[in-house]
C-alpha cells in the first residue's frame, strides 16, 4: 500500500494548495475585469472552496467509483461542522450572524432534508441530479437576495477578503491552479480506490473519511486561521456555504455521469448524521443571546465526530 498511501498523501496536499491558489487567481481576474465583490463571493469563491470536492466527486464517478463521491459529500457536510466547526469554537467561541441564523442555515436544513428525500429510494439517478442542480441555481439566486440586505459591514468585510493581482498573474494562478486541482484529485481518487481494495473496506467509508477530512482541510485551516486573527465570527458563514455547494453540485456529479444505488447505511448513518448535525447548528445558534457556538458545544460537535470515526471503524472491520 506504500504507493497509494503517498498517491493519498500528496493529492491531499497538491489539493489543498492548489484550490488556494484557484480561488486566488479566479477572484482576483474577475476583480480585475470589474465583477463587484458581492458577486465573486457568491459565485468564484463559493465554487472555488467546494472544487475540491466537485473534482474528486468527477474522477471517482468517471473511475466507477460512485460511491466514493457520495462518501466525499456526506463526508464533508459532517467534518465541517462536527470538525471544522468544533474545533474552531474550541479555540474560540464563535458569534453566529443574524443573517446567518435567520438565512442560510435554515436554507442548508432545507437543502439538506430535500436531498434525503431523494436518498430515500436507494438511487442517485438523473433526475436525482437535475433535481439536486435546480437547487443549485435556487441557492445562488437567495444568495444574491440575501447580500442585497447583508450590512455595509459585512460587504466591507467581503471586499477585504479579495486578493489584488495583476492580470496576468492571476489569469496564470487560476488556470495553473485548477490543472493541479485535477491532478492531484485524480491521484487522490486512485490512492483511495487502491488502499480501499487493500484493506478491505468499502469505497464509500474511504470517501466519508479520509478523502472528506482531505477535501475539509481547507476549510478548517481557514476557520482556525480567521479565529486567531480573531475574525471568527466568519467560520460558520463559510461552513454552511460550503456544505450548501457540497449537496447541490458535489452530489449531483455521480447521477450525471453514472447512477449508481445508495447502500442503506447511507441513510440510516451517514445522512442521519449530517441532518442531526445540521439541526444541532441551528439549534446551537438560538440557544444562546446574541447567538454563537460556546466551547462547550464546540466540544460536543467535536466528540460527535470522534464517536463517528469510531462507529465507522467498528462497522468496517
């Protein structure tokens, strides 16, 4: 297994880098060709943090291996608030928007109920993902609706957050980056095929594990990062986003290309984990005034994972 624990490995890191420097080069083009802040945010970035995901979820569907990019999207959903989120409030509690607690958090529990109900037949077929894509586009149109009434100071915020490049050297992040995105996804999908087959393992645990905590690795080093720079009060706006892209577009590519049938631990475990999760989010954010994520609650998100991790290994073996 030497070779593909390496091929792991390092997809893993050309991975995270490489969808840094996308992001980098494609915000900062579109800045430079005068799309407004808001828009880059809602569409550039917002697709630019779940790439990962969305080229992992491509290579594992063209490799028949389906379930894996189910794993990857499930997977990710959980680790980003039982990881991400945990550990971030760990550090620091974390303030929950209004706009975020009224907005988009209710808007990811219904994405998230909606995508069990599609679930629930064991499939993800065409119509599945056609489904899953009208989603999509319904979640970019709220979200342009939702920045419109966002304060001056989160606008301000956002524009902060872009990167200023010369054309030229952005045009050659963003097209030099999203080729080692592909890459290093399909070195990541072959690794992970392989060291499944190995061990024995189905490919869908290997997706829920150590491709989704991969492809999460983003999100939690810019969470971690923002609260010790103390701007943690943008951890949980970026994870619901993040979670939001990952069921509309990274669960949509494997019914486009090769439909495939949901074992029914997918539901019974993985889904049902993430729609508790998902609730315990929101449920968090309206327990405490003004709303935010204690440390203690980031410990319980964080230990949920953990408990998870285990139940997966005990299912596994």
């Amino acid at each position: 297994m030497l070779y593909p624990s390496l091929a792991i490995i390092t997809g893993l890191v050309l991975l995270v880098w490489s969808a840094d420097r996308f992001v980098i080069g494609a915000a900062a083009t579109a800045r430079n060709f005068g799309m407004s802040p808001m828009l880059i945010g809602l569409t550039i970035v917002s697709f630019g943090t779940s790439a990962p995901e969305i080229l992992v979820s491509y290579m594992a569907s063209i490799n028949d291996a389906g379930d894996l990019a189910v794993g990857n999207a499930l997977g990710s959903n959980i680790a980003n608030i039982a990881l991400v989120l945990g550990i971030t409030a760990l550090i620091a509690p974390l303030p929950v928007k209004s706009g975020v607690l009224r907005r988009e958090i209710p808007l990811l529990l219904g994405i998230t109920i909606m995508a069990g109900m599609l679930l629930l037949d064991l499939k993800l077929n065409m119509t599945d993902s056609v489904v899953l894509l009208a989603m999509l586009a319904l979640s970019l149109y709220l979200f342009q609706r939702f920045q419109k009434t966002a304060s001056a100071e989160e606008s301000e915020e956002e524009e902060e957050e872009l990167p200023e490049l010369k054309t030229g050297i952005a045009v050659f992040w963003l097209v030099f980056g999203l080729i080692i995105l592909a890459g290093s996804s399909r070195l990541l999908v072959w690794g992970a095929t392989e060291v499944a087959l190995a061990l024995g393992v189905s490919e869908l645990v290997i997706g829920l594990t150590i491709v989704a905590i991969g492809t999460s690795l983003p999100e939690l080093a810019a969470s971690v990062a923002s609260a010790m720079k103390g701007h943690h009060d943008m951890a949980i706006g970026n994870v619901v986003g993040s979670n939001i892209f990952n069921l509309v577009a990274v669960m949509a590519v494997p019914g486009l290309i090769a439909p495939l049938d949901i074992d029914s631990m997918v539901i019974l475990r993985d889904y049902s984990t993430m729609l508790a999760l998902t609730v315990a989010l929101m449920v968090f954010g309206f327990l405490q005034k003004p709303p935010s994520i204690s440390r203690t609650e980031g410990a319980l998100l964080a230990a949920v994972y953990a408990g998870y991790l285990v139940l997966l290994y005990n299912m596994a073996v």
